[in-house]
C-alpha cells in the first residue's frame, strides 16, 4: 500500500483545471441556445417571440461577460506535463474577435425577431441553431490546438447551413443551403486531411508545440509537413470566401433569409479570418515563406475579382442589392487578407490591421444589411433600384445606409473606414509588398463607383409609382434598433478610430 501511494504521489494528475469565468461567453451561448430549443417544447405558438427575447437577452449577457477579462492573461485547459500548451486562451486577440462576434450575433437576433414571424420559419430551432453557430464562433479564436479549431469551425458552420435553408418551400434557399453544405463540407474535408499530415510530422496538435517542432522537421517528413499546412489552410480559406473558394458567397446570400445573409458576411468571415491568423502566425511560421506569398496572391485576385463583379450587377435585376453586398463583401475580404500576408514578412504584430479593419468592416456591413432588411417589408425583390428616392420615404434609414456605403468605400465622413484602409494599406508596404498594396489602391478606386453610385440613388427623385410616405409601413422597432446600433457604432468609430486602430499598433498575442 506504501508503495502504491508513493507512485500516485509520484504520478502527475492528468485531470485539467477549468477556468470557468474565461469560458463563460462562450459557455453562456451554448447554455442560452440549449435553453431555448428546450423552452420551445412548451411554449404556446402564440407566446414563441419570448424565445427570440431571450436569445437576445443571453448574447447580451455573454457579450458582457467579456468585461472580466479584459487583461487577456487568462488560459485553461492546459496540459499537465506542459502548462504552455493550453487549448484555450482568453489573450487581446481571441476577446476581441469574440465581442466582434457575439455583438454581431446580437444584432442579427434583433434583425431575425421579426424576419421569423414574417416569414413563418420555426422560431425554437432558429433560435438554436443561431446561438449554437454564435457559440462555435466564439469559441474558434480562444481555440489554441487543431482539434479544438476544427470542433469550433464545424459548430460554427453546420447551423450555418440549416439556417440558410431556414425558408421551407422556397426554392433559392434549398438551393443556397445545398451549394453551400457541399462546398463547406468538402473545404473541410481537405483541411481534416491537412490536420492529420502535420499532426504525423510533428506528432502534436496544439499550437504552440506545432510551431516549435516545424522548426526542425526530419527531412523525410518535410513534404508531409508542407502538404498538411497547405491542406488546413484551404478550410479556412473557404470560410474567407477568398479566390477561388468564392463561388458559393452569392447565391448563398441571395437564398438565405436576409438577417442570416448578414451573419454570414461578418461572423461566417471572422470564423475564417480567426482561423487563418491562428494556424498562419502561431502554427505555422516556420513555412512563412510557403504561405506568405499563397495569401498576398489571394488578396489581389480576391479583392480584384470581387469588386469587378461587383461593378456589374445590373440595378433593375432582382436581388441584385444582396448580390452587390456579396460581392462587396468578397473584395473586402481581400483587403482582410493583406495583413496576415504581410505578417510572413514583417511579424505577427501585423495582424492587429486585420482586427481593426474587421471590426469596421463588422459594424457597417450589418448596418448596410440591417437598412436592407427595412426596405425588403415593402420592396421583395431586393433590387438595387429599390433605393432610389429612399431619402424622401425614410430619411434616417437612407442617411444610415450612405454612411455605411462611404464607410465602406473609405470616404469622409466616413473617416473609419479611410482610416482602416490606410492601416491595411500600411501593413503592406511595411512588409515589402509594393505590388500588393498598388493592386490595393486599385481596387478601391473601382470599388468607390459602386458603392457612390449607390449612395447617389439614395437621394434621386423617386419613381412615379414609389411608395408613398402616407402609404408606407412602420419599422419594426427591432429592425429599428439594430440600424441604430449600427449606425451609433459606425459614427463613435469615424469620431474617435483610435478605439479601433489602437488595435493596429501592438501585439495582441502574448509575448
């Protein structure tokens, strides 16, 4: 008995310590969205909105629970033989893209209460499997070893694909869910096998010790090693919508419901962008000069391709509105990319251009999104050409919207968005990468005909059969206040964009 003791004592614990409060937001979500498919069962169908207010109430409440750790010095889920080797770590860089994505997640909650009495979609699974997406999206930048980020990429996505086919009966959203579920199960797929190859060269899975065992890779695993970063980078890379995993970004956006439309474009980007950064800068700098230049090339052919197509959408084509911010939105991912390109040449501490641009980028697009959602109630058909003389039917709703349009294009007053272009621009010119940042300027000289011409049709003389003032509906105070969010958060970001791009100007990893 003696000696059994002794060898107990001897023998290191392999039950891991959990830090609950740096788990909480992500804890939060789930508990929420287990609650509530839950409460479904027994709530009267006349009473279900109070599912939709709960929602919201508990992304509220797990946007707040980020406040505790704003020192971002908190890990757990380490190992016992090695207490650096953490699967979750709460630093700067995981809590801010967690408020991006719970807070986006809460404005599409509020832009979803009325799209789903409107439209008659099931409120308790809606509702489930929203904040079980939100939940896996919160928890892949804490993620800090494959498995986990993996886990955390699926949770995200799977929902993802019910919620896009979310409108039963109607043939674009079946349509959208399928061409997407297929095209994301096959990036994954690919990424699963990348895993799997660094995992065989290295023989660990969390980060930080992947990176340290690239180093010195034997030679007859180094192909393996190259073709397993490689591989997992295409996931993620899909996530981003980056050329050529793009195709499924307009139709997808067309055939979901439009709340959902805007999800996808910010936290269904942040997934991928996270995910990028992570495996990029933490796992995989000693193949820099391999992934390097494979996402500068991406950046310019993505944001070149994006904005072209962009350019073309037709104003009188229907759904051509949701088609230019989704095409608007892969060019943006372009200039999301710059960053973490130049990150191979110059340091991770390049990534912080890629937070502060998201972060704008964040609050705009679901602002332009929220506007989109309003006039959809009296115009369906989502076509460009719906806009115009918007200014004489609702002028706040057509102020918000030319704000997010300036915003986005990087023109005062729309002074974040020029600011966060210069950052980006910045970041690339730091690194060396001339080319890159001239096709950058390019390109946003051909996205500001687009976007201002857009913003111009807000103010034309309406149509003879436009709606008039006296006939239209009243907003849905949801849809109300989601622009307004939006719209206050973009104004305090062009008045104060040092809240942002403080971000821009230190590491947001532990040293």
């Amino acid at each position: 008995m003696t000696a059994l003791t002794a060898l107990a004592a001897e023998t290191p614990s392999l039950v891991q310590s959990v830090d609950w409060l740096a788990i909480a937001p992500v804890a939060i979500t789930a508990a929420v969205g287990l609650a509530v498919l839950v409460a479904d069962l027994f709530v009267p169908a006349h009473r279900k909105a109070v599912l939709g207010w709960v929602s919201v109430a508990g992304l509220a409440a797990a946007t707040a629970a980020l406040l505790p750790l704003r020192a971002g010095d908190r890990t757990t889920f380490c190992l016992t033989g090695d207490p650096a080797a953490c699967s979750y770590t709460a630093d700067h860089f995981a809590l801010v893209v967690q408020f991006l994505v719970l807070a986006g997640a809460l404005v599409t909650a509020l832009l979803s209460v009325t799209a789903i009495r409107d439209a008659r979609m099931p409120a308790g699974e809606y509702w489930f499997l929203l904040l079980s997406s939100a939940a896996g999206a919160a928890l892949l930048p804490a993620s800090r070893d494959l498995a986990t980020l993996i886990v955390a990429l699926e949770v995200a996505s799977l929902p993802a694909f019910a919620l896009v086919g979310m409108r039963r009966g109607d043939r674009l959203s079946s349509e959208a869910a399928l061409k997407f579920f297929l095209s994301s199960v096959t990036a994954t797929a690919v990424s699963l096998m990348g895993v799997s190859f660094v995992y065989a060269a290295t023989g660990s899975l969390h980060l930080t010790q992947v990176a340290d065992r690239l180093e010195d890779v034997p030679g007859q695993l180094d192909t393996l090693a190259v073709a397993g970063v490689a591989l997992t980078l295409v996931g993620f890379a899909f996530k981003t919508a980056a050329v050529p995993f793009h195709f499924w970004v307009p139709d997808t956006y067309v055939g979901a419901p439009l709340p959902i439309a805007g999800y996808l474009s910010v936290i269904g980007k942040a997934v991928g962008f996270t995910g990028l950064v992570l495996v990029t800068v933490i796992a995989f700098p000693a193949y820099s000069d391999i992934w390097g230049p494979a996402l500068a090339v991406l950046a310019a052919l993505t944001m070149t391709l994006g904005n072209a197509a962009a350019l073309r959408q037709s104003a009188d084509r229907p759904n051509s509105a949701v088609r230019l911010l989704a095409w608007s939105s892969v060019g943006q991912a372009g200039y999301l990319l710059v960053p973490i390109a130049a990150a191979a040449y110059s340091g991770r501490d390049q990534i912080g251009a890629t937070v502060a641009y998201a972060l704008m980028y964040a609050a705009v697009n679901l602002g332009a999104f929220a506007v989109a959602a309003l006039v959809a109630r009296t115009k369906p058909l989502h076509r460009i050409s719906d806009y115009r003389g918007l200014y004489a039917q609702r002028p706040l709703a057509a102020l918000s919207l030319a704000f997010f349009l300036l915003c986005l294009a990087g023109l005062p007053p729309g002074i974040i968005g020029l600011f966060a272009k210069v950052t980006v621009f910045r970041s690339a010119v730091d690194a060396g990468l001339g080319w890159l940042a001239v096709v950058m300027a390019v390109n946003v000289v051909l996205a500001l005909y687009y976007y201002l011409k857009w913003t111009a049709l807000l103010f034309r003389t309406p149509d003879a059969d436009a709606e008039a003032p006296a006939a239209r509906t009243k907003a849905p105070w949801p849809v109300t206040a989601a622009i307004a969010l939006t719209a206050a958060t973009a104004l305090l970001l062009s008045g104060a964009p040092q809240l942002v791009l403080r971000f821009a100007t230190g590491s947001l990893f532990p040293q």
